[in-house]
C-alpha cells in the first residue's frame, strides 16, 4: 500500500510516465503476493 501511495506522489509531481507505470505494476504484484501469501498461509491455532 505504502508503494500504491508513493506512485500516486509521483503522480501528483508530474514524474515520467513509464516510471510511474513500472512502479505501479511492481506495487500491485507487491500486494497480490502478500495478499496471497496471507490467505494461503496456516493459521496454526489450538485450542
């Protein structure tokens, strides 16, 4: 998310377009993997 935010800075200051779309992509796959990461992962509870 912190990645989402910072493309949209740059957004906002007007940088390259190819950097703010490598940035984006590289965020959004940055999130699916961690989203993914935690929805696959054991929960290990015990009760």
């Amino acid at each position: 998310m912190a990645g989402l935010f910072a493309v949209a800075i740059l957004v906002y200051r007007g940088a390259n377009r190819g950097l703010i779309i490598g940035l984006w992509l590289l965020a959004v796959l940055a999130t699916i993997a961690l989203f993914r990461y935690h929805v696959t992962s054991p929960l290990d509870l015990s009760f």
